[in-house]
C-alpha cells in the first residue's frame, strides 16, 4: 500500500548489500594483484581505490545492520511513520 513517503521511509536490503560488497571486495583485491603483477600499476591504483571505497561501504552497512530494526527490518516489523519536521 502506498501512503507517498515511500522516498522518506524506504528500506534498503543491507544484508544483501553487505553479500554484494563482499563479491565486490574479492574482486577488487583480485585485480588490484593481478595488475600489480602484470606491471599495470595505474589499473592497480585504480582497482586499489575500488577496493577502499567498497571497505568504507561494508563499513556503513556492517554499521547500519547492528543498528537494529530501523535500518534492518525484518518482515515482522510494519513500516514506521517518518519523523516530523519540526
């Protein structure tokens, strides 16, 4: 049911999240090797930069996850009414 705060109370799939960055992560540290390797040091710095901005990100997920049910809802829990602006 649409009450039109869908864009001030949407939930995010954080454990989802969370899996993907980990693929990501693994992937990022695999190229960042593999170019360092090859001798492509700018591919590396690049997929070494990658792999910092994937850390930060499973960071604030890890973070948003241990926050409880305001950011991890689980299907138990109903929708909450946004705060008020005052």
């Amino acid at each position: 049911m649409r009450t039109g705060s869908e864009p001030r109370t949407a939930r995010s799939a954080l454990r989802m999240r969370f899996w993907l960055s980990v693929w990501g992560l693994v992937w990022a540290l695999f190229g960042t090797v593999a170019f360092a390797l090859a001798g492509r040091i700018g591919w590396a710095v690049a997929c070494g930069v990658l792999t910092l901005v994937v850390a930060v990100d499973m960071a604030v997920i890890v973070r948003h996850i241990r926050q409880g049910p305001h950011y991890q809802p689980g299907p138990d829990i109903p929708p909450y009414r946004p705060l008020d602006d005052r």
